[in-house]
C-alpha cells in the first residue's frame, strides 16, 4: 500500500467485536420475512431515498440505501448524484455509529457498534466507488471537497435521525477518522460524539516536522539504520534491480504512463516510499529481519523491498485516484527529506500525491481549510476522542483535541492498523467508558 494512502482497517480485539457481525454488501437479496417497526418502509419515505436491497443479519435488518445528493451543495440545482450506504437496523431507541471508511462503502462493522449494541450506518464518500456523479460532473474533481462531504454527511444524518433517536457517534479509522472530524467541525451540532483513530492532521503550519522527528526515533538507532542503509542500497543497485521492477509490472498488467510516466520514476517513488511503509504496517520486533543491506543479494535485497514497505505504484491504482486528487489539493501529505539518498536521486520532487494522478486530476494545494479544522479541534471541539499509534507514521502528525470533554490516547508500539489492540486494558477501558457515557449507554 502506497504511504499516499492511508489504510482505512481497524483491527479491534475481541472484547470489542462482540456481537458485531460482519455487514453484508449491497446487492444480496431480501428474506420476505425481515420486519424492524417498517423501518424500511419509513426510509422509503425520506426524499431521495432508494432501498436498493435489504436482508437479514443476526436478527436485524441491513438496508442498502442510495440517497441523492447535491453535486454542489452550494447551487443545489446544478445537478445530483446518488451517494450509497447501508443501514444495520436494530431498533429506534438505540445508539447509532456512522461510520466511513474515507474511501468506497465498507461491508465492515465497526468495534463502536459492538460496544454499543448499536445500529449502523456506513456511508460512501463523495466520488469514491459507485457514489460519482455520471456525465461531465464526474469529471469535475472540483467539488471533491472536503465541505462537500460534509454537507453530504450532514444531510444524512439530519434525514436519518427522523428515525433513529438515540444517541449518535461518528468513528472512522485513518482517512475516515479525518472525514468525521471534519464533519464534526462543520455540523458541530449533528453528532453527539466522535471517535476518529489514527486520523492525519497535515497542516501547513507544522511544516512535516512531526513526521521527520518521528523517523529519527522511531524504533532503535540499529533498526533505523538498517532501514535506511536497505532504501539507499535499492538506489545504488538500481540498474541491476530496475529489470526486476519492469518484469514484476510486465506480469502484473501494470503500466506507468499515464501518472508516473515510467517503470524507473515508479521504480524511485516506490524505493522513497519504502521506510514510511515498512512502519506503516510492521512492528518493532520486524526489524530483526531487515536484511543487511551490502550482504543480501539483488534477489535477496528486491524481495525483501517488495514485501516490506515499497509498492509499486500504477496507472491501474484508479481507486485511490479521488484520494491522492484530495492530498494535493486540500488534505496534504508527508512532504519528507532524503538528504541520505543525495546523488542517487533523479527526480526531485516526485513524491507528490500529484505523481500519481493523470493530468486532468491534478490540483493546486490550498491548506486553508486543514488549518482551519486544526485550530476548531484544538479550542472549540467538544466530545471528541483521537486514537492514535506510537508507532505509525500517519499518526506523527495528529489532532489536539480540546479541554472540553475530548480526549487523545496513543497506543504503545501500534502501528496504522493496530492501534485498538495496543491499548493497556486501563486506557481501553478508559476509552470505552467515556465513548459509553457519550452514547447514554450503561
């Protein structure tokens, strides 16, 4: 996985999960017999809302939904799109988690679910998967924005809450835990708490130097210089390894040149890549087998790369295309230094969200409105839990939450996906105490 893309996973131990199966897709079909007080028949009759599907999970109902939405929230005539999601119904009185991935719909359900014995709503993030406008509007990427799926996760929320009366909490993990922050700042008054794990909060005003701090202490100096000693080395071996590359993207069907533009600048964006990802998802105890990198062999040294941190990135990644289009233009990303890799470097500026875009999605970046968010969590945000892990490169630069009612836990050694896991059972306990109080639940 690129380190342009944060994992949307959340890994939650067992205690968490409890009672939560796993949602089903859209598209299966419905047994006659699900009932759940005519929910479905109740969300028939919100404007704009299509059951497309429903059937039965543990006992409830799961509703797949298609809801239509402005394109421009702004000039609500200029046209519409249909954004997806799903509904886990249990009953009226209960919790509700709304939950998004960032990205296309999930069939996951979430651990705040299970906690909570809530209901579930899952929402499809503007012009990702199916939820795209069709024509010449899917093709304007100007209305990606971040106050776009905001306006869109707030009329959601203010047409479902006609039906589900409890308590609402808003979770997502990495790129979802930014979408319900941003949401929370806009729509203040929608949700009546969130919980955002592991969430990037690139502002310009940090300047990456979170990021670079944390890859001078992460880990062990020994780790860290076998790490980076493996990076320079893919570098100076790279005529003997480039032919690997081509060979590899040969047999997978992957093509560069409609971002990257060829095999050796994808070959270099993914070598600068390679540290960030090993931490991305591996953990400290990984080190061990980092190879020495001026005794392993090309075979050695290339393999090794390619299951531990470097990806390589194509023309075919069209589904992380809206993602990297939002980096560029609005979320920012980790803009590091490779002063290691002077002279084995050539082309400077490369790794950038906007390498990985066709020309017609590159975007000019505005960090106004993270900046913005950043300050609003630090001094007005209330009810707002930020988890994060101590070892995960996207959680180098986090949220502040605030003094009123809002709360940050870091979890020893985590990495993107493991954070939950990670928490001393006190701080777990902690966490689910304060999100249970916010949710009225006993």
């Amino acid at each position: 996985m690129s380190a342009f893309v944060c994992a949307g996973a959340l890994a939650g131990p067992a205690v968490l999960a409890a009672g939560a199966p796993a949602a089903a897709q859209p598209g299966t079909s419905a047994p006659a017999q699900v009932r759940a007080d005519d929910i479905g028949g109740r969300l028939e009759g919100i404007p704009g809302m299509t059951v497309t599907k429903v059937e039965e999970v543990q006992g409830h109902p799961l509703y797949a939904l298609a809801y239509r939405q402005p394109v421009d929230h702004d000039d609500p005539g200029a046209g519409t799109f249909t954004q997806r999601l799903t509904l886990w119904h249990k009953a009226t009185d209960r919790p509700t988690v709304l939950f998004t991935s960032g990205y296309a719909l999930t069939s996951d359900t979430h651990p705040l679910t299970g906690i909570l014995d809530a209901n579930q709503i899952s929402v499809e993030h503007r012009y990702f998967g199916a939820s795209r406008p069709t024509g010449a509007a899917g093709e304007d990427w100007s209305k990606l924005t971040v106050q776009q799926e905001a306006a869109d996760e707030h009329r959601l929320t203010r047409a479902l809450r006609t039906l589900e009366k409890g308590k609402w909490i808003g979770t997502g993990s990495s790129k979802g835990g930014m979408t319900v922050t941003y949401h929370e700042r806009f729509y203040p008054k929608d949700l009546d708490g969130v919980v955002a794990i592991v969430a990037p909060n690139d502002t310009p005003a940090q300047g990456d130097r979170g990021y670079r701090r944390f890859f001078e202490t992460v880990g062990t100096k020994e780790c860290r210089d076998a790490l980076n000693a493996v990076q320079r080395e893919m570098l100076v071996r790279r005529d003997a390894l480039l032919p690997r590359f081509e060979a590899q993207a040969k047999a997978e069907g992957a093509t560069f040149e409609e971002t990257l533009g060829s095999a050796d600048r994808a070959y270099e964006y993914g070598v600068l890549d390679q540290v960030w990802g090993f931490w991305q998802l591996s953990r400290a105890e990984d080190c061990a087998r980092v190879p020495d990198a001026k005794k392993a062999s090309d075979d050695e040294l290339y393999s090794w790369s390619m299951e531990n941190g470097m990806y390589m990135e194509r023309d075919e990644n069209v589904e992380s295309r809206p993602y990297n289009r939002q980096a560029a233009t609005q979320l920012g990303w980790a803009d590091l230094t490779f002063d290691r890799l002077d002279g084995l470097l050539r082309y400077p500026g490369l790794r950038r969200p906007n390498s990985l875009l066709p020309a017609a999605m590159r975007g000019s970046y505005d960090g106004r409105t993270v900046a913005d968010v950043d300050r609003w969590v630090r001094t007005k945000g209330e009810r707002m839990l930020f988890l994060y892990g101590e070892n995960d490169p996207w959680s180098a630069e986090r949220f502040t939450p605030s003094r009123h009612d809002s709360h940050l836990f870091v979890a020893p050694g985590a990495n993107h996906a493991t954070p939950v896991d990670d928490l001393p059972p006190e701080q777990l306990g902690q966490m689910v105490a304060i999100v249970k109080r916010w949710a009225d639940v006993t």
